[in-house]
C-alpha cells in the first residue's frame, strides 16, 4: 500500500507538469478525488488490513488525500491567474487610438426650404397650420369651389379612398378646415405646408406625392396689391434681392381673379438661361383673390371679407434654389440630400 501511495505521489507530480488548462484540472482531480478516483480506491483497499496497519495507512492515505488538495488548489489559482492575464493582454485598450467619429445630422434639404418658408412667414405674422393627407372630397373640392363633375378636377388626377374621402391632391382644404375653424370669423394669416398626392407617373418633374406650401389671408379690403407685396418680399428672401416679382393671368376655381406667380430667372438675370428655359422668369406657384363662393361657403361674408391664397411647389422651390435636376431625389435615402449642398452639383 505504502508503494502504491508513493507511485501515486510521484505520478502525480509528473500529471501536474502537463496540466495547463481548467479542464485539464478537473479531469485530474477526478481522477484523484472524484467517486471512482484512485484516492477512494486506496481506501477501499483497506478493509482486509490488520488495526496496527488500518490506522498507519489510514492516515498516510488522509495525508496524501490533503497534499493532492491543497496542489491541486494552488494549481487552479495558478492557471485563472495567467487565463486572465492572457484576456486582458488581449483586450488591451489603446487610449491613444482616435475615437470613433460621430456623424451630426442635418435636415433634409426639402425640410430646410420648408422651414425657410416658416420662418419668413412667420415674421410676418402668419401661423403653421396643418391639416390631414387623407381628407373629404367636400374639402379638397367641393366647398373650394369645385362641385362634383367640375371640369378643373381633372387637372388634379385624384387617388380616391371611397366616393367622399381621398388622399389630398392639394394643401387648399387647409384653407377651408382653416376659415371653418374660426368660429369668431376673424382675421386671418396662415401657411400649411404639407404633403400630396396625385396620379402622376414619376419622372424627373412629376412625382406622385410631393409638397406644397399654402397661404391664406383672409380680412377686410384686400386687394392684388397685397398679393403682389407679400409674393415680392418672399420672391426676394428665397432667391436674392435683386429677383423681381410677376403676376401672369391664370385660372383657379377657388380664386377670382387667379395668377400664375413667376419670379425674374435668378440665374441669368432675365437674359435666358436652360433655368428659365431662356424665358428669363421661372414660374414657382399659382394665386389669386380669394372666390367669393369660398368665403360665404366657410361663413365668411364675402360682402364684408376678402383674401389671398397662394400655393407653392416646395420641391420645386428647392429644385431651383440648389440646383436640383431630379424631383425624385428628394425621395431617395441619399444622403446627399442632408448635406450643406457643397456638394449639391453631384446630384
Ligand atoms: N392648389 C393649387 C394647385 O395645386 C395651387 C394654388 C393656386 C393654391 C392658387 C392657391 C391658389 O391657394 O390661390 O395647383
């Protein structure tokens, strides 16, 4: 027994040598001390034994049992002391490596001509209102003046929902759900700005879903003259000081009389340029005098009231004011589109 236990000792000494992982380790301790490990079957050799040797090899096994615990103890502290080691060696941060760059966002190109608009208009004392993309035919037509069967509602080529209900083929009904809303029938000075929609095939200046920016004045003895003022400062503010204003007979349903509002080409100065389609003006919205039949229709007394409104394309602002060949760009996930417009000729 006594040699069995030195071979074991001496076994052991030579297994320790070559253990160099955790699992190594576990293997080797049961190996000595699990259930079936040679440790207990020294003990279970015991039994045929005399007293005098059961107590001598009883403690010599007890011995060897405590030495292979506390080697093997400091061997598993010896090896998660150099596997964490090796772990941090790896992971080792280098402060002096340059941080990861934080991209800081911008607007979108269209948001920022649309908050342009704002931000002028607000100064001169109009609210933001806004009101829903899909809307009642009642508001988008009906009561602007264009019954049912009205031959200008095909120039609006509709997406209908049911027979009353559609997505919005222009921002006008603002101006309705507007004048309804005031129930005292005061003054008022608004712009919606706001998304719509209509049954166009997509190409470079048609998109089935676009932007425009509306305005409604409404008070007492308004006159073109008015128009014309307001159409020249926003004309100036957005394209440069030295662009002039121009009012081109047209025709709305909801205004009497209508215009075309056109700005001196900002590029060529008027002499003709592929801008302006060497016309020398650039046409960037329509408006007009409120119609009668739209006031009264909101309960507004066309006796005693009278208006403008104006609808602007908001692409087609931002298409001329940076340069923009292609309305469906505004549409693409292009970051470009979010950038300072340094690089706007790219597009
Ligand atoms: N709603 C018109 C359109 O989509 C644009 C417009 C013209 C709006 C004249 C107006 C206006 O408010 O007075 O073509």
């Amino acid at each position: 027994m006594k040699d069995k236990i030195k071979s074991l000792q001496e076994q052991l000494q030579d297994k320790i040598k070559e253990v160099k992982t955790l699992k190594q380790l576990n293997d080797l301790k049961t190996e000595y001390l699990g259930k079936k490990g040679c440790v207990t079957a020294l003990t279970a050799n015991m039994k045929d034994l005399t007293l005098e040797e059961k107590k001598e090899i009883g403690s010599l096994i007890n011995k060897f049992k405590e030495d292979v615990t506390v080697l093997l103890e400091e061997l598993q502290s010896k090896i998660e002391e150099e596997e964490l080691n090796k772990k941090l060696e790896n992971e080792k941060i280098d402060i002096t490596l340059p941080g990861l760059e934080i991209k800081s966002g911008s607007p979108h190109i269209l948001e920022k001509m649309i908050e342009e608009v704002e931000e002028l208009m607000i100064s001169m004392g109009y609210d933001v209102e806004s009101g829903p993309e899909v809307e009642k035919d009642l508001y988008n037509f009906e009561l602007l003046n264009l019954p049912k069967g009205h031959p200008a509602r095909d120039a609006q080529d509709t997406f209908y929902i049911t027979d009353e209900l559609l997505l919005r083929s222009q921002t006008s009904p603002v101006q309705i759900r507007t004048m309804l809303a005031n129930k005292e029938k005061t003054p008022i000075r608004i712009i919606c700005p706001g998304k719509t929609y209509r049954r166009d095939d997509d190409d470079a200046t048609h998109s089935h879903q676009f932007t425009q920016i509306e305005g409604l004045l409404v008070d007492k003895d308004i006159s073109l003259a008015n128009l014309k003022a307001t159409f020249e400062i926003i004309a100036k503010k957005l394209f440069g000081e030295n662009v002039k204003a121009r009012f081109r007979s047209s025709f709305y349903p909801f205004t009497e009389p209508s215009v075309e509002l056109d700005i001196s080409c900002f590029n060529c100065g008027g002499k003709g340029c592929n801008i302006c389609k060497e016309t020398g003006w650039i046409t960037v919205g329509g408006a007009g005098i409120v119609h009668p039949n739209v006031l009264n229709n909101c309960g507004y007394d066309s006796e005693k009231w009278t208006g403008f409104a104006f609808g602007f394309g908001a692409e087609r602002l931002a298409m001329l004011k940076y340069g923009i060949k292609d309305v469906r760009t505004f549409y693409l996930n292009d970051l470009r589109n979010c950038d300072t417009f340094n690089r706007r000729e790219n597009i």
